[in-house]
C-alpha cells in the first residue's frame, strides 16, 4: 500500500485521504471475496490517520496551492 501512495505521487497523482481509504476497502473486498461485509469490514474513520502516523517516515501530507495564489 505504501509503495503504491508513492509510486502514485511519483507519477503526479497522489492520493487524497477519501481515495486512499477507498484503496484499502478494494484490497480488504477483494481479499475477502464473497464473504465481505461493507459494514462490518470496512476500515474505521480514524483508520488513515493511524495509518499516516505508522508510516510517517516515508509518508506525508502535503496541501497543495492553486496557481492563482502563486503568481
């Protein structure tokens, strides 16, 4: 999951907190197959700030600036 947030923001694309829980939802249904539950197995609300706080050696936020304001 990692490897894939900075190969995504390597490209120009990264991942705002919505897509990225999104992300891991499609690996926790794929994993699960038939016997996924979207209630129950879905990941938490806080689930992708204790995600970016385990891995904020490699990981960071970043807000971006609109090219109006940079002029």
């Amino acid at each position: 999951m990692v490897h894939f947030l900075l190969e995504s923001a390597k490209c120009g694309f990264p991942l705002s907190h919505e897509q990225i829980i999104a992300y891991a939802n499609a690996i926790i249904e794929r994993r699960k197959g038939n016997n996924f539950d979207l209630e129950k197995d879905c990941i938490g609300k806080q689930w992708i700030f204790r995600f970016l706080d385990q891995h904020h050696e490699q990981l960071q936020t970043h807000w971006g600036k609109s090219l109006d304001t940079q002029r």
